[in-house]
C-alpha cells in the first residue's frame, strides 16, 4: 500500500466518473447546507434553505433538526435563522491539529532517523488500526518500506499498542468485543489484551523483535497532547539482524522516548514534574 493508493489527488477524483448508486442524498443535502450556512454571517431561513435544496420546508427542516441535534446548526429563535454551530469547528480544529501535528513532529523524525540510523513514523489511531502520517525513511539501503497511508492493525504493531494504551479498559472493550480471535494467528483473548496494554501503558514504551514482520525491530513511544492524552505515537524500524537486543532496550529506547517527548512539549505538553519545578515529584505522564 502506498501513499499514492491511500491519498489520491483531488483534482483527479473531481474528474472521474461517479457511480450514483453509492450516493446518500439526505448526506449530500446535509452537506450542503453546511456548505451554504459557511458563506452567511446573518444565517438562512428554513425558507431560504429550502430553496437552495430545491426541497420542501418540511424535508428542509428534518435535515435542520438533525444537524441542530448533532451540534452542527444553532439556531435563533428571535431571527428563525439557523447558522453553523460549534461542531464544524470542532471539525475543523479536528483537520488543523492533524497538520500540526505532521508539521510539528516531521523535523524531529529527521533528527531521530539521523541519530539512530533508521527509519521513523508517525501515527494515530483510527478504530482497530494505525494509520502512518509521517514517515522519514533511513539511508541504509536495506530497510523495512511502509508509506503514508499505510494502516496496520494496532494490537499487533509497536505504534499500535502504545495508542491503544492511551484508552480506557472500557474503550479497549468497546473496541474489540466483536473481534475474533485466533491463537494460532498469535492473538490472544481480549483479557489478554488488557493485560499487555496495561504493561505497555505502565512502561510508556514497547519493544518489538520480529514481533509483527519477522526480521524488523521497532520501538514506539506517546505523544501528548496539552492535556497529556496520548494524540499519537512515534516509532523505529531496524532490520533485525542489524541491530541487538541491547541497542533496541537501551540507546534506541531512549532516542525514541526523548523524541516523542520532546513533540509533546512542541504541542504544549507539561509533565507533573516540569509544572512542579525542579524540586517537584517525578512526571505523572513519564516515559517508562
């Protein structure tokens, strides 16, 4: 899977042919009127809405009623008019932090790719897999090849089981109730799960040798955001043969760790310890 394959370019999905089968009208109109509400400061009338969807008051105002449920249309029983509400903004803030993110993190991959010699992600969580946003790829000419793009099942994968720690036993449930397991697959139940999840959460890193892809050693760390939740995770590819366990537990540990920590304080961060002072107790949100 590719960057490319994932992400295809704008224009060049414009131009293409729609099969209309797998259109949902009642989303289109929604959409549209959230399109036509971001260019009115003074607000639509269910009349003027209406007719921009070229639907009755009626179907007009169950799209409104809806949206209004769901925190994307206020409106204002003064004027009878409906304007954006606060969860497009939330939306938007949603997209911004996605960038500021990669933007933030991408010159301290480059830094760790060049102090550790291999190749560095970045990823988020999305359901049951992570999602790489950023990749700087080593100089060596053997290594491990994953893209922008790329999703790989997050109980399995060093970025995975650190994003997954980040969440509550009731979320991690939630999540994966309705998942088979299999142990000759190497999965375990889902209290199995929890288990290592705790340990992972508990020791703030995880170590991979040949555990996902046989012959590729990772480790992965948290980034925080202000509030200290886990926003995504960082991580290391080595080839396995070229790299010792020594390494992997002891200067690649600590080059990743310094480095997701080093992002979380770009994006405002604090641990206990930093807010204390000097003489405060160690960070609650520390790295191991």
């Amino acid at each position: 899977m590719t960057a490319d394959e994932t992400s295809p370019d704008k224009s060049a999905a414009s131009e293409a042919p729609v099969d209309e089968r797998y259109l949902v009208p009642a989303l289109i109109r929604g959409l549209t009127i959230l399109q036509r509400l971001s260019g009115e400061s003074r607000g639509l009338t269910l009349s003027e809405v209406a007719a921009a969807l070229g639907v009755t008051r009626s179907s007009a105002y169950r799209l409104l009623f809806t949206l209004g449920h769901m925190g994307f249309v206020v409106s204002n029983t003064d004027t009878k008019t409906y304007a954006l509400g606060p969860e497009v903004l939330r939306l938007g803030y949603g997209y911004l932090a996605s960038r500021d993110l990669v933007e933030v993190a991408t010159p301290h991959l480059v830094r760790l790719r060049d102090r550790t010699g291999w190749s560095a992600h970045l990823g988020e969580l999305q359901g049951r897999d992570v999602v790489y946003l950023a990749r700087v790829a080593t100089r060596r000419s053997i290594a491990s090849t994953v893209h922008v793009g790329t999703r790989l099942p997050a109980r399995a994968t060093t970025m995975g089981r650190i994003l997954l720690s980040g969440l509550t036993p009731d979320e991690v449930r939630d999540l994966y109730r309705d998942q088979p397991y299999s142990r000759e697959a190497g999965q375990g139940s889902l209290s199995d799960l929890e288990a290592q999840l705790a340990a992972d959460r508990a020791n703030g890193v995880v170590v991979q040798n040949s555990g996902y892809e046989p012959g590729v050693a990772s480790v992965a760390a948290p980034v925080r955001d202000t509030s200290g939740k886990i926003i995504a995770a960082i991580n290391i590819s080595a080839v396995a043969l070229l790299t010792t366990e020594t390494d992997l537990q002891g200067p690649l540990t600590a080059e990743v760790v310094t480095t997701a920590q080093a992002i979380s304080r770009d994006l405002g961060f604090k641990a206990a310890a930093e807010v204390d002072g000097a003489g405060g107790t160690q960070a609650r949100h520390s790295a191991r």
